[in-house]
C-alpha cells in the first residue's frame, strides 16, 4: 500500500494510505484479526487499522521529532461511493489528531462483497414520515457487536440494494410506521404485520446514495450512581438511521428513497 502524508499547517498533519483493498479470497468465517488490511477492519477499528501502518510524520519542533498520526476518540467517517456494480479498491485520507476519515474510490480492484455474509438484520424498524415535507427516517437498531454492525455497514457502502432488501423483509416482519407534523409531534403510527402491510412500504435506494460512520472507541464511559465514570468492554448499541423522501402512491402505498445513511457504534 502507498502511504503519503504532508504537513498542512502547523498541527495537522493529512495522511493518505491509496489502493486498499476490498475483501479478496476470505470467507466469513475468518477471524476479525485476519481482515486488518480490509475495509471491513478499517470500519470495525480505525485505530488499530492505522496504528497496523505505522504512519508517522515529523513535526514542526527544533529538532524535529518523529511522530505518529492519531485519531480522536470520537471518529465520523465520509464514503464517497461508486456504483457498487464496479469493482474498486479505495483511498483512505484523514488528518492526525481529528476524528474525521474520508474513503474514496481509487483503482479497480476486486468484487466489494461476496465473501462477507449480511448479518440478520433483528429488531424494530421503524419508520417516520414527515407530513408535508416528504422526508422519511429509518432507525433499526443493531446491537453492540462491532463485527456485526462493521458487516453490515460494508453492505451499506458496497451493495445497498442487499442491504434494502434485508431491511425489507426485516420491516415486514416487525416494522412500525409513525406519522409526525412539521414540528414532530406524532399524528399516528401503527405497528405489527397486518397494519403494515396495509401501508405498503417499500425502500429504494438512490445512485447518489452516501453512507456516513460515526463511532468510538470500543470502550464507552457511563456515569454510574456515585457519580464515577465507569467504562464497559463493549459498546451498548449501534443503530442504522437512513434518510430519504417518500411518495405515497395513488393506491395508497408508499415508496422511500433513502439518500444517505448514517451507521453509528457507541
């Protein structure tokens, strides 16, 4: 892998590690510890995908000292995606010292998925719709696993079209629809599968479609009766929201088109 950085002012340091691959010949039942030169590593832990690197830089003190590049404890990555029909590797940029990551699509690589299983996609999937405005929110929780919530987070990047059709039969089976006014205030909602179905909700997903990941580290701090923080080995849950319009239809069913999603792992 091609490793660049430059110095961009005085204390940040932009670093771009080109040609990282999609997954190749693994399987699914392949240890996480065998992905860190994926992507799917890259979203599962940034911090020891980049500290894997080694990437370092000098910095601006007499004489200078070598130093290497960090990550803030809360990170938010930015996908710039392609058709997922064409194979890619990618490019991954980001400034020492900030949380954000930016991953863009570089030279033809390998097929982005199809070696990766999605995960069942359990729980509430709600969704609500904003009269008169013709926005649509979809949250789905996940879990606290962060191989599971990486996972599905890689179908999100690289074949949402599965990821929809997963979270499809995943809102026939248990979804909820809410109806809420310009303000947020509910004006109705119903819940289970014979009134969802009489909704009819169908989920697309746009070309232009961006996926945003926005996480911490694997340890999350709680304040907890004696007012200590205290820290837990795993996070408690990581959740999915996906944006988009909807139309309803003349008979009466409604289609969203998500345009952006949001994977957050606490």
């Amino acid at each position: 892998m091609d490793i660049q950085h430059a110095s961009i002012s005085s204390d940040d340091h932009l670093w771009v590690v080109s040609n990282v691959p999609w997954l190749d010949d693994r399987t699914p039942t392949t240890p996480i510890d065998e992905f860190k030169s994926d992507l799917l590593y890259l979203i599962y832990d940034p911090y020891d995908w980049i500290a894997q690197r080694n990437i370092q830089y000098y910095d601006d003190q007499e004489p200078p000292v070598l130093q290497s590049v960090s990550l803030t404890d809360h990170y938010f990555m930015i996908f710039r995606l392609v058709d997922p029909k064409e194979n890619t590797s990618n490019i991954v940029q980001g400034i020492s010292g900030t949380g954000m990551l930016s991953i863009s699509p570089g030279t033809p690589a390998v097929d982005p998925v199809g070696k990766v299983d999605l995960p069942p996609l359990g729980g509430l999937v709600e969704v609500t719709l904003v009269e008169n405005s013709d926005r649509a929110y979809i949250h789905l929780q996940i879990g606290p696993d962060r191989e599971v919530v990486a996972k599905v987070g890689l179908y999100l990047i690289s074949a949402p079209e599965i990821y929809y059709e997963a979270l499809q039969k995943a809102f026939e089976d248990n979804g909820k629809v809410v109806w809420v006014d310009g303000n947020g205030k509910a004006a109705q909602s119903s819940q289970g599968v014979d009134k969802v179905n009489e909704t009819a909700v169908t989920f697309g997903v746009s070309k232009t479609h961006t996926v945003y990941h926005e996480s911490r580290k694997s340890t999350f701090a709680y304040i907890n009766k004696e007012g200590e923080p205290t820290c837990t080995e795993d996070p408690p849950i990581s959740c999915s929201v996906d944006i988009g319009n909807y139309v309803v239809n003349p008979d009466g069913s409604i289609t969203i088109i998500v345009d952006h999603s949001t994977m957050k792992m606490y």
